[in-house]
C-alpha cells in the first residue's frame, strides 16, 4: 500500500514526464561577428613614357647611324616620364634583335643624365641600369654611342638593337604581376676603313 | 458500504490522476483554456546569462510585442530561434523586428515579421531541459511515465483487495 506522499511523488512524474515530452527545441543561435568598417577601393594605374627630349613627341627610334667609324660615336637622348597614378622603379636593358653579334659586342656606350652624371659606361650589351619614375619632372637620359675597336671585320655590318624600359615593384626580372613596358628601336651600321 | 468506499476512494485517486494529467497536458498544449502556452528547450547559449543552454522556457503568443521582449520565433530557415527583439521597424502598415542574441555582438541578419513570432517568454526553468531527451527515450519514458502509472494502478488494486 502506497502512502499519500509516494503517491503525490508519482502523480508530479507522471505531470514531469507528460510535461517534459510535450517540449520543443529552440536555438538561441549565437554566432562571432566582426565588423571591418570604411572599407574603400580605387583603381591606380601604372605606366612609364618614353618622349622625345626637344618636344615631348612620342618617340620609337633613338639612333639610325649609318657609317660609324673606329673613333666615331652618335649622340641619342629620352625623357623617361610616369604615365599612371603609381610611382615606379624600372630598369633598362639593351636586346639585341638582329644583325652581327661581333659588331653589336663592339659598340661602347655611355649613358649620361641631363647634369651629365654618368650613369653607365661599357659595352653597349651589357647595359643595365635601374632608375624610378615618379611624380614631377621627367628623367633625361642621354646615350653616347662610340666605336673605339679598328678590326677590319667590323666593317659594313649591322647591329640592330632596342632599349627596354621596364618598370618593376618587388625585384628587377620579376616575371608576375602588373608592369609597363616601352622599347626604342635603334640601328646602327658600320662604313669602311 | 465498504465495496462502495473502496470504489469512491478508487474512482477518487484515478480522478486526481486524470486531472492532474490532464492540468498539466492543458497548460503546455496549444488546445488549453489558456492557449497558447507552450513549452521549449533551449539547445544553444546565444541568449546567456538571461536563458542558459539546457533551461526550459514557457512562451505565450502577445497581441503586440515590445522592444527588449525575448521572443520565439520561426527564422527564414524553418529553425525555431528564441532571441531578444533589438529594434522595431514600421514599414508600410507592416512591423518588422529586428533581434539579437544578449550573447552576440550584432543583431541577427533577418528581420522578422509578427507572424512569424510563435510567443514571448514567460517562464524559464533552470537546467529541466537537459530531462528532456532523457524523458522521450525509452528508459525515460519507463521511469517517468509507466512505472508511476503501474504503481499507482497495483497499488488500487491491491487496496480495493484488501478491503
């Protein structure tokens, strides 16, 4: 026989269980968030332009010799100015792109700036020279073009050559990314001696 | 007299019974007198320290709800969410309620309209909850529901037997 407070124990189960069956779920979802606000983007550009130095015209040939002797040299000059938003560094390299390579290993060059800092001085191949374009005014370069070797084999040949300007933004021959390019043709002959 | 005794004191205990069941079935069904209160376990903590994970709230639908109300609602995802009305927005004869968890940094994506609110809370009961699973199992369902029920039949019985 069940006593008056076991059978109200058994009642409150019977009550528990019917009310504990009868519950539903809910989530309370809860979640991490981070705001990162003023987010703004704008487009930059990035280019190099390579201009005449008497006018600011555009320019595609530095030099067209024709007849250089042992002893002789040409005179060329550029303005290097920033075509886009960004400032930039390049470089300049000589690509030889046709005609003889002995003549081509014989040709000298000096590359000199507009206060006649000499920048470069050696073989016209082995041209290398790294320089930044950024706002204000243009970097002049002058080139001074010479033949100082006499071999007789030199004579009546050709050498075909570009400049490269070639910007740069993390290291000098990289080969990725975003960059500019400009190339002046140039061709150069040799006479008799 | 005494079979008749034994007969009301039956008949006396097994109403108890069915009454009692039958009160607490009224109250956490949608078919009640006092309709619409129902019953719900809270399964995460984005709503802590207010409502823990493993209490039991007790909800009731509202004619209007308030700003800071906690709510239980139905999300755009069918899950039922129980989060604190943020912010109330009057668009076009419509309100529109925007919640969050008292856990979250930001109120929630969604904004929610009145239909979709199933009611407010009411009631919570700390940790119940975590009977809940245990009272729909197999084990539950025998120790909370039939062996009571068994007991209390026998124990009739037996009473009215030896009478």
């Amino acid at each position: 026989m069940l006593s008056t407070r076991i059978k109200i124990l058994l009642l409150f189960l019977l009550c528990l269980s019917n009310f504990l069956i009868s519950t539903s779920y809910t989530d309370a979802d809860i979640f991490a968030e981070r705001v990162v606000p003023k987010n703004r983007f704008s487009m930059a550009s990035l280019d190099i332009l390579t201009r005449h130095s008497s006018n600011n015209s555009v320019i595609n040939f530095v030099f067209h010799t024709l007849g250089l002797q042992p002893g002789g040299f040409d005179l060329g000059a550029v303005k290097v100015k920033k075509g886009g938003t960004l400032d930039t560094k390049y470089h300049l390299k000589v690509l030889k792109t046709e005609g003889s390579d002995a003549f081509c290993n014989a040709l000298k060059i000096e590359v000199l700036q507009k206060n006649l800092e000499v920048k470069y001085r050696g073989k016209l191949m082995d041209l290398n020279i790294d320089s930044e374009s950024k706002a204000g005014p243009p970097e002049s370069w002058i080139f001074v073009v010479s033949l100082d070797n006499t071999d007789d084999s030199l004579q009546d040949r050709v050498c075909e050559f570009s400049f490269i300007f070639r910007t740069w933004r993390t290291e000098p021959d990289e080969k990725k990314g975003i960059y500019a390019e400009r190339v002046l043709n140039n061709v150069i002959s040799s006479g008799n001696w | 007299m005494k079979i008749i005794r034994l007969f009301f004191e039956f008949t006396t205990w097994l109403a108890f019974l069915l009454i009692g069941v039958m009160g607490i079935f009224i109250i956490t069904s949608n078919f009640s007198v006092f309709s619409g209160y129902r019953s719900f376990m809270v399964q995460s903590g984005s709503m802590e320290p207010a409502i823990m994970t493993g209490d039991i709230i007790v909800i009731h639908p509202q004619a209007n709800y308030m700003i800071n109300d906690v709510i239980t609602f139905i999300g755009s995802d069918n899950r039922t969410i129980t989060h604190r009305i943020a912010e109330i927005r009057e668009a076009s004869e419509k309100r529109l309620f925007s919640t969050k968890g008292d856990a979250n940094r930001s109120q929630d994506e969604d904004l929610i309209k009145q239909s979709q609110i199933t009611g407010k809370v009411v009631l919570v009961i700390p940790k119940l909850g975590y009977l809940v699973a245990f009272s729909k199992s197999l084990p539950g369902l025998i120790i909370l529901a039939i062996f009571p029920a068994v007991f209390f039949i026998l124990d009739e019985i037996l009473k009215a037997k030896n009478a």
